[in-house]
C-alpha cells in the first residue's frame, strides 16, 4: 500500500497524460500542422517529418516550437509573396491599342472598328500585356465569349516574363485592347508554338 501512495504521489494520472500528450504525439501533430505553411511540393514538408524521428523525445516539444519561426518565415512569407504576386505585387494589365495608335498613328497599327466589332467566338485577337516595370509581351487570345461591355477569352501563347499568367488562362478585355486579328483560325487545338509570334 506505502508503494502505490509513493507511486501516485510521484507520477499522479493527470501528470502522465500530459507528459505523454507534450512529449508524445503532441509534437508530431503540431509538426504536421506547421509543415502546411511551406507549399505541396517543397521538400521541406518531409525533411522536417524525418527531422524529428532524430530529435531525442525529450528535447521534441522545444525543436518543434523552433520550427513554427522556420514555417513563419520561410513557408508563410514566400506563399504570401507567392498569392500576391500578380495581384498586388507585379501586376499586369492591358495596353490600350486605340490609345498607342492615337499617339503613333504613322507606326502603330490596328484593326478598323468594324473589324473589331466582327470578333466572334473562335477568332484570336492580339492583345498587350504590360507590367509597371516596362516589361510587356504582345501575345494571342482566343475569344470565348461576346458581352456588352467587355469580351472574354483564353490566352493561347505561353507568357516569358509576367508572373501568374500562364497558357489557357481567361482573359477579359474590351475591343481598345486589340492590335491585331487572326480571321485564319483553321484548327481550334494549336500549340502556342504553332501559333503566330507572340511579339510580332
């Protein structure tokens, strides 16, 4: 009887659970959840995992807490750059091709009104895509879909230097945007290399 009163005076059950949950599966959970700050395919995701299987149980809860600043870091900072890069942070937009040819109307060329008021469905429209920085490319839209105010439609060329815009992405535009038609669309499933140059 001595033996079990000094045994539950030392290691009372509340204190065991709690050493177990802290120095058990706690820090492996809490590593599981901190790792889904770096993205899918970072290898970190799984270094971190093997990482901790090294890490003496003892010392598990202090190095995972350690990785929370990693993940702030490292993970949480480069995926909010990532999401906000070419939405708050180098953003593209369309240049106005009404507005170049008014300024060079010798040099810069564009379609007549009537011909940008015969876009339908199918045919691909040139369009520029410009960023603050100066850096722009002139690249192929298919259109989609005609609406009052605006015309939609996908990008058919592959981007070289504007982030989070790539092939296939939906575009929506209004006719000032157009620089050039493609009435010639004979097969609807082309490579972008297949296509007219991007720049030309």
């Amino acid at each position: 009887m001595m033996i079990a009163e000094l045994l539950d005076a030392i290691v009372s059950w509340p204190a065991l659970v709690v050493a177990l949950a802290v120095f058990g599966f706690a820090p492996r959970l809490l590593l599981r959840l901190i790792v889904l700050a770096f993205p899918r395919d970072d290898p970190r995701r799984q270094e971190l995992l093997a990482e901790l299987s090294a890490v003496p149980r003892v010392e598990r809860p202090f190095w995972v807490c350690e990785q929370i600043e990693v993940a702030l870091i490292e993970g949480v900072w480069e995926r909010l750059m990532w999401a906000a890069t070419g939405r708050i942070i180098d953003r593209w937009n369309l240049g106005s091709g009404v507005k170049l040819n008014r300024e060079h109307p010798d040099s810069f060329w564009i379609p007549s009104e009537e011909e940008k008021q015969a876009i339908a469905p199918g045919i691909r429209v040139k369009l520029m895509f410009r960023m603050k920085d100066g850096w722009g490319e002139r690249m192929w839209v298919e259109v989609d879909e005609i609406k009052k105010r605006h015309v939609t439609g996908r990008l058919i060329n592959q981007p070289i230097g504007i982030p989070r815009l790539t092939h296939g992405d939906k575009i929506r535009f209004k006719r000032e945007h157009v620089i050039d038609i493609d009435w010639d669309v004979q097969d609807d499933h082309r490579s972008p290399d297949a296509l007219p140059s991007a720049s030309a």
